[in-house]
C-alpha cells in the first residue's frame, strides 16, 4: 500500500499531539496577560527615564569643555533675571548682574522678567539630601538590624511577636505626611536636649548639676528630618533584614554553638555574614525612598531657600591669642552645628519649582535638570549598593 504524497510547503503535525484543552487555552492567555503587563511597564518606565533624560540633560551637559554645567552642580539656588532689549537680545542673569546690565543697556531696556528659584545651581539641595539620606540610613540600618536580630534569633514565637510583625507591615503603610507630623511633634519640639538655658516651649526639664536635660526639642534641622526619614524606611529593613537572616542555614548555628561560642558570637560570627547581602539589599529600597520623600522634610527640616551650606555658620571669631583647644572645640562645634541646620532638599526644591512658581521655560529648565541630577544621585547610591553586595556575597557563599 502506496504512501499518500504529501505536500513538501506544508509542516506536518505531531501525531502524538493532543487536542488543546480549554485549561491550555486559559494557560496560554494568562502567560500573555502577563507578558503584555510586564511589557506595558517595562514601556512606561522606559519613557518616563527617556523623557527627563531629553529634558534634563541638556540643562547639566554642554557641548564644549568640561561637558558639564559645572555652575549649575556647584552653586547655590538664585532668583534668575531675564533682561530683553528692543532688538529682542535675551540676557540671563543674577541678582548681582541684573543692575549692572540694566545700567549699560539704558533706554534699550524693553523688559525685565524674575523667576524665583531657577538660577543658580542645586548645590545646596543636594547637599541637604545627602546629609538626610546619611542621617536617616545611618539610624535605620542600626535600629532596623537590631530589631531584625532580636525577631529572628531571640524572640520566641508567640502572639506578641506576630502582633509587633504585623504592626511593622502595618507602620509600611502608613502616609508619609502623618510621619512628617510624627516628626514635628517628637523631634522638632520634643526631642530632649542638654541646655544651660531651656526654652518656654520645654515640656519638662532634668537638672544634671552641670547642665539640663530639657524636653524642647531639636527645632526644624537635619537630624529632625534624619530621624523622621529613618522611621518611613524601617519597616522595610527590619522585614527584609529578619528574612535574611532566616534565610542562613540553622547549621551554621548549631556548628557554632557545637564548637563553644556563645549566642551572640555565632550571630556576629556565623550569621551576620551571610545576611549582610541581602541587608544591603533592604538598603538600597530605604535609600531610594528616604530620598524622594517630600512630605516629612517639609515638616522638619527642609527650606525653599538658603543662601549658605550648612557648614557655612557664622561664628564669632577667636582671638589671637586663643589656643589649640579652642580652635579644636570651635572645629567641632561647626561639624556638629552641620546636623543643626536646616537643608534645602532636591524632592523639595522639585516640588517648588514645579505646584509654586508660575510655569515657563526657565523655571521647567530648572525643574528637570533637578531632577535629572536627582536621578542620577539615586541611581549611583543604588548601583554602589549592588556592587557591594555582589562582592559580599562573592565572599560569603555557602
């Protein structure tokens, strides 16, 4: 019996392939679903980066040595004067250039536009984010670890214990405004300080003999805002830190604990280690939310505008004849007078330059070459976060 001849063009079927099912069907249309969302953001996300970059780099990168605005990374926020003559010529410039001009062109002037924020740099924004992101990674990474430490190696399992984990995903969800009133109220106006001359404002004071311990808190400054930023992230990094540490085998415990060490040596010894990666990990999601927070800063620490660094405080000057241990104490009263400061904030510059002064091509040029800068700022935290992890876990393996 002669074969039937088939034709060559056409791809022959699998003859041990079954019926489609309806279930397959349904698998195959999720899969798509899916895909399509993933894509869709994926696309979303593309766009929203494409779009500042094409609007922000051109205001930080220049076409000719040093391909850098180094003005606009390295000078503080000024009110931009726009000065046009009769023949249309557009002059842009300082408070302290703006006379100047107006004085050569004369009559030639034909108009004068001010727009508030949008000269200058973002110099001292960017320093004011930096000091926050410090303060406020610094305090969580601590008390975030230690609270993680404390869940996953001593706690016993209880109610209690899932009670206090609930409240830590709960305390996730909380607005960032109510943190920032939270801040106002323990921080700025309650934290306790060591004065010889409490305020009225005080709640209660502690005489020390030497000095007073007075309730009056650390008023709107760095470490106000540092410490308010801190508890917004450290719901994320006490969770992520104690699945981390979960994550280590029990092994390494019990071998520890076999060979002589105590409970907390085979933590430091034997655990630590190997969680750190995924810890900086949780650091990463803290840092990149402590910076974009606008609500709390505004509430406790961050300013429109400020014409000085916070370094830059004015002090009454030594005397020449004033020793080393004078000139050390007046050093160290300027370090820590840094974290007593109020800051600008690049999340709350963005936010002025963008709901508080009338919209136009200075102002929008200001406005995303901040947040150009902004995002680049996040993204190299980020990406140093990532390269010590990898190098952790090329060290820590099991």
């Amino acid at each position: 019996m002669s074969a039937e001849p088939t034709n060559s063009g056409a791809v022959a079927a699998n003859p041990f392939a079954g019926e489609k099912t309806r279930t397959q069907m349904r698998e195959a249309l999720m899969r798509w679903f899916l895909r399509t969302g993933t894509m869709f953001v994926v696309v979303v996300t593309l766009a929203i980066v494409l779009h500042i970059f094409s609007k922000g780099a051109p205001v930080v990168f220049r076409s000719e040595w040093p391909f850098v605005n180094v003005k606009f990374l390295t000078e503080l926020p000024a009110t931009l004067h726009v000065i046009q003559d009769n023949q249309g010529h557009i002059i842009e410039t300082d408070v302290n250039g703006a006379d100047a001009v107006k004085k050569k062109l004369g009559a030639n002037l034909r108009e004068e536009k001010t727009i508030s924020y949008s000269g200058g740099g973002i110099l001292g924004p960017i320093v004011g984010t930096a000091l926050l992101v410090l303060v406020s990674v610094g305090v969580a990474l601590f008390l975030g670890v230690a609270s993680a430490i404390y869940l996953s190696e001593y706690a016993k399992h209880g109610k209690f214990i899932e009670l206090v984990r609930l409240a830590i995903l709960n305390l996730a969800g909380v607005p960032s405004v109510v943190f920032g009133l939270f801040g106002l109220g323990a921080f700025v106006l309650t934290a306790p300080v060591f004065t010889n001359t409490p305020l009225e404002r005080s709640i209660f004071t502690i005489p020390l003999g030497f000095t007073t311990l007075s309730f009056q808190g650390w008023d709107t400054c760095v470490l106000s805002g540092g410490f308010t930023l801190a508890f917004v992230i450290l719901p994320v990094i006490i969770t992520a830190s104690e699945q981390c540490l979960q994550a280590v085998p029990q092994g390494f415990r019990e071998t520890s604990m076999a060979l002589g060490a105590t409970r907390w040596q085979t933590i430091w010894r034997a655990v630590l280690p190997f969680a750190t990666p995924g810890i900086l990990t949780s650091s990463i999601l803290g840092i990149a939310r402590a910076a974009g927070e606008t609500a709390p800063i505004m509430f406790t620490a961050a300013l429109a505008f400020k014409d000085k660094l916070p370094w830059q405080k004015d002090m009454l000057p030594l005397p020449a004849d004033a020793g080393i241990f004078a000139h050390w104490e007046q050093s160290v009263e300027r370090f820590l007078g840094v974290f007593t400061e109020s800051v600008q904030a690049l999340p709350y510059h963005i936010y002025t330059l963008a709901a508080r002064i009338p919209q136009n091509e200075y102002s929008e040029r200001a406005q995303y070459g901040s947040v150009f800068v902004f995002l680049v700022l996040v993204a190299s935290l980020a990406t140093t976060s990532i390269w010590m992890r990898k190098r952790l876990r090329a060290k820590y393996r099991w």
